[in-house]
C-alpha cells in the first residue's frame, strides 16, 4: 500500500508540479506548484521519519545535501532582515533537497527509478508541446504569441521554460541511444525532438548554450568506458544526428548574420553584468553570513547604487531585482562564503557518488548509462545556473533534486520493501501536518489571488473594488510589505490619502529598504501642500537609493515650494542629468534662478525648454519677460 502512495507524492511533485497552471495565469498564480510539491513533501517527510532512516543520512551526498539547508536556512533566520521572505525564500532549497531525499528513500524500498524519470519526462513533453503551440499562434487569445513579450501559462516565463527543457532533453537523448525496444526508441526520439523544438521556441539563448554544454558532454563521454558501448550500438545513428546538427547550426548562424549576431544579446549581458556589480558589493559587506536566503529582493535598492561613483548615477539609475541570475553568486551573496563552500560539497558528493556507481559491479552497465543522461542533465543545469535561477523555480528545482539522486537510486534496494503500516498516532500525526500545509498552502493563494484582484483594479482605477480586495490581502498576509503596499496604493486611488500615508509607512516598517514606499509617502505628502514632510520623506529615500529619480523630483520642487531657490536649482540640475528631456525640470530651473538672480542661466534653461515644445505658453512667457525675441 505505502509504494502506491510514495508513487502519488512523487507523481504530483514530478509530474503535476510543472503542470499545475492557470491557464491565463502569469507567475503570482504559480503558487499552486509549491503548495502541491510541499504538501506531496509533507508525507514523504513524515514518512521518511517514521521509518526511521539511519541508512539514509548516512550517505555523504545526503549529508552535503542537508548540511548546505540547514546552513542556508539557519543563517538567514538570523541575518535576514524581513523574516518572512526567508521562509519563502527557502522553498526552492527545501524541494531540491527534499526531493533527493524523498527519491532516494522510496528507491531504497524498491521503486524504480528510471520510473520517475519517465514521469518527469511527461510533464517536460506536455508542457513543450502547449509552448510550441503558443508560439505558432495555437492559444487563441489576446495573449502575443512572441514568447519575449509575456509570460508563458506553464512555468510562467519563458526563460523558466527552456532552463526545464534544457535539462530534460540530454536525458531523452541518451534514453533513445540506450533503448533496446524499436517502438521505444520511436517514442524516445519523438520526445528528444518534442523537447528540443520547445526549447528553441522559447528563444533563451542561456538554455541553447546549456544544452550545448551537455550534449558536448555526453559526445566526449563516447569516447571512455562510460560511453564507449553506447556509441558502438548507435554510431550510424550519433554520426547522422551530429552532422545533421552541424549543418543545422551552421546554417542558423548564417541565417541570424553570423557570430556578430551573438551582440543582438548585450543588451542581456549589460544587465547580468549591473547585477553581478551589485552582488559582489552584497558579498564584500556580508562575506561569513550573507545577507539570507530570500533577502535579495529585500536589500537589493540598497546595493544597486554602490558599483557607481555619484558622477555616474545618471547613467546607472535606480534599477530593481529579486534575482542575481546566477546561482552560484546568489549563494555566495545569500549565505556567505560558507554557503558557497557547502554548494560546492554537494556538487563534489554527487561527483563522487556518480563515479562510486561507475566502478559498483552491482549496478548494470544499462543503469550506467541511464546515469549518464542524468549527468548531462545536471551539467545543463550548472550551466543554465551561471546566467539565470533555474533552482529557484520550483519544477526545475524538484528536478535537480531528482537528478542528484539518480546515483544513490539507482543501486539495488538497500533494505527490505515490506513496511509496516502507520500506527494509529502516526497516521494522526500525517493527517495533522498534512492539513497545517494544506491550510497554509490555501491561505497563499488566496493572498496571491487577492494581491493581483488589487493591484489589476488599482491600475483599472476602481477603487472601491481595489480597497476590498486590499482588506482582504492584508488579513490574509499581515506581515507581508509588498500587501500592505498594494493596499495603499488602493487607498490611493479610492481617494483616501491619510489611510495610504498610514499603509504605505506600515509596508515601510516591514521592509525599511523598500523605498517605493518613502516616494509614495512624499508623493502624498507633497499633493497635500505639506512640503516639509515631503522634503524629509524624499530625502530618506535618496539616503538609501541616491540614483532614484522619482524621489530626486519630488525634493526639488518642494525645496522650490518652500523657497529654497539654491538647493532646488541643484536638485533640478541633477534631475536633468537623468532625464535630459524633462520640460518641467528646465521651467523650474529657470525660475530658481531667476530668483537666484541669476538672469542669464534662467534664459539659457527656458530656451531648452523651448527647445523641447515650441508651443509651450508658460515658456514663451517666461522668455519675452526675460526680454527674448522669439
């Protein structure tokens, strides 16, 4: 009976998982995949513990494995400024470690595991063949059918879609090459090529060059013990295939204008760059403990500006991220360097576990090379890993986790597969923290769903509507900044000023990094005629974020509210580095220094502005005031 229910948990975490969408859904909805892989965690985990697993954690890779969580986890619990994202933060570690944990258990107890593998390789077929059919016009919606332009209904990105396939699809190439079943093989290279097709339609140039990576991999495999047998069996098939992809990909690069096209990608590269700017500042100030897990997204307007001398802010404006693109500095930035340290033990236990399996007599030359896949998969991965966060998004991450278990797996079952069943307080004990995830899991999605029933009726300008939905996100999600920052923006729009000043300082109380806040408050303050309050509150938000436009307007025209004619003169000069075009910030400098007595400069700004609209009544005033002949 237990195998029937180990089969389900892992059914839903490897195939349900990725699949589980809305079908007009963008990433907040995506929620349901980690309710759905916790819960199917929940009883694997309370399983695993009642079974009493010394063998288990005796393993060196589970070992790593667990010792990098708890590291990451407990360190972020103690350095991490807002609580709450830790443990969201956290999620994407506790699936990919769980679910090595969880596959390696019920292998243990006689499951196959090339039989999940098969599982995780459906889920991959479906979702790549809904993405080829939205890329060819196949949903007919309002929705684009350029996958650049939106979020895809599966993974809820592109980027996240073809990191998926890009590890599936080397695994599906050496499953076709091992298989001894001609009708197997026909479905295996239809699914090798089904794989491959959506992730070239997904157009992530990271993905391609994954997939690159492992494919090169398992070409140099051929050539020792691992995959000398698998050659020998396929070489007319391997050599066709290879010459077939050359000139495929030859003709490619012609066709995009040769190797200069790869420049059609710096504007991508200039941005991973920015952001690795900014990690390593992250990492020079927190290189024991890291600034935790979840906490980039926190800290990140902090940190954004420091790269830069304040002669060149203008050029590198107040930019935001919840995401390093790259894994391997997240870590580093989120844990510190042991954190770093201990994902590199992890990545050296699954090394020498795979070559443990290699050289073990007990495990069949068959599984060998099903591990090899499995090795070209997790290559992808670390690969995708340098310039996007594959492990960071839950089906990718459960499938990393899958894939770190294959060489623990794939030995024959360490013990007996007859269980006892569950005592009565242990099945009360199941039952109870099954409903608590169950509970918490249906809590988040209704406050996902009520955050974008707010924020949609906010842009809509339906206030009484937004409000509503508002009330509801923050008694769903208290303690959660960026709620009770959509709830003011609420207030905002429904007309009641002093409510959104009340929500928008609680949101800044949770998050005192999350600086929108401060310019909303300014903002309010400033429409309000209260300008001493909107000079404080936009300073204090230029004290954490000096490059941030929108609280830099704000103090030059309250300091011109209040006839500080020289620090707004200065304020408006700055502004207008940023935004060259700004027909208001040259009226106001004019008139500063006009006040300033400073005639010639004030001619000079008005013209600019005349410049910029001709037909602008207030400028052409000021001019002939000034004695200008137009």
């Amino acid at each position: 009976m237990n195998q029937k229910f180990y089969s389900l948990a892992l059914g839903l975490l490897l195939l349900w998982v990725p699949l589980a969408f809305f079908v007009r859904a963008a990433d907040g909805f995506t929620l349901t995949k980690a309710v759905v892989a916790v819960s199917a965690l929940t009883f694997l985990g309370i399983t695993v513990v009642f079974s009493k697993p010394q063998w288990l954690f005796r393993l060196p890779l589970i070992q790593a494995a667990s010792l990098f969580f708890l590291w990451m986890a407990a360190d972020s619990f103690i350095v991490g400024p807002v609580k709450m994202e830790v443990l969201k933060g956290s999620l994407h570690l506790l699936l990919s470690v769980g679910t090595l944990i969880a596959v390696v258990f019920v292998c243990g107890r006689g499951m196959a595991y090339e039989k999940l593998l098969h599982f995780a390789l459906l889920a991959g077929t479906f979702m790549s063949l809904y993405g080829i059919l939205q890329s060819l016009g196949g949903d007919r919606t309002n929705w684009t059918n350029h996958f650049e332009s939106r979020a895809f209904s599966t993974l809820g990105n592109p980027d996240y879609l073809g990191d998926h396939l890009a590890a599936l699809a080397p695994l599906a190439m050496v499953l076709t090459l091992r298989t001894v079943n001609r009708q197997g093989w026909l479905w295996l290279r239809l699914i090798s090529l089904v794989l491959v097709a959506g992730l070239i339609l997904s157009r992530v140039r990271g993905a391609e060059i994954a997939l690159i990576a492992a494919v090169l991999f398992i070409v140099i495999s051929f050539l020792g013990p691992w995959g000398r047998n698998l050659f020998q069996r396929n070489r007319p098939f391997i050599l066709a295939t290879l010459g077939m992809v050359i000139i495929a990909g030859a003709i490619w690069v012609l066709w995009k204008g040769g190797l200069p096209s790869l420049a059609d990608s710096k504007t991508s590269v200039d941005q991973r760059v920015a952001i690795y700017k900014v990690a390593w500042e992250m990492v020079k100030e927190n290189p024991w403990f890291g600034i935790g897990v979840g906490q980039v997204g926190v800290v990140y307007p902090a940190y954004q500006f420091k790269p830069y001398d304040p002669s060149e802010y203008s050029n590198h404006p107040y930019f935001y991220t919840e995401h390093i693109h790259n894994e391997f500095l997240q870590f580093w930035a989120e844990g510190g360097t042991p954190g770093l340290l201990l994902f590199f033990v992890l990545l050296g236990a699954f090394i020498l576990a795979v070559q443990k399996a290699n050289a073990d007599p007990l495990i069949t030359q068959r599984d060998k090379e099903l591990l090899l896949g499995v090795t070209a998969g997790v290559i992808a991965l670390l690969v995708e890993a340098m310039s996007n966060f594959p492990f960071q998004i839950f089906p990718t991450a459960i499938l990393f986790g899958l894939f770190l278990a294959a060489p623990l797996s794939l030995k024959p079952a360490p013990v007996p597969a007859v269980e006892a069943p569950f005592s009565l307080p242990q099945k009360a004990v199941l039952i109870l923290c099954l409903l608590l995830t169950t509970g918490w899991g249906v809590r988040a999605v209704a406050a996902s769903i009520a955050y974008r029933d707010t924020a949609g009726e906010s842009n809509l300008g339906h206030g009484p509507k937004a409000v509503g939905y508002g009330s509801r996100l923050i008694q769903l999600s208290s303690v959660n900044p960026k709620a009770w920052n959509a709830y003011g923006k609420a207030l905002e729009v429904n007309g009641q000023p002093d409510a959104a000043f009340d929500a928008y300082q609680k949101s800044f109380d949770l998050n005192p990094y999350y600086v929108e806040n401060l310019m909303a408050m300014a903002d309010l303050k400033a429409k309000a005629g209260q300008f001493p309050e909107a000079l404080n509150l936009s300073q204090k938000a230029l004290i954490i974020t000096p490059n941030y436009l929108g609280p830099l307007w704000v103090q030059a025209y309250t300091q011109y509210q209040l006839k500080q004619y020289g620090p707004a003169a200065a304020s408006f000069q700055e502004f207008i580095q940023y935004a060259p075009s700004s027909l208001d910030a040259y009226v106001g400098l004019g008139v500063c220094d006009i006040h300033l007595g400073q005639k010639q400069e004030a001619i000079q700004a008005w013209e600019k502005a005349h410049q910029l609209d001709p037909n602008e009544p207030q400028v052409i005033q000021f001019l002939k005031g000034a004695g200008v002949k137009l």
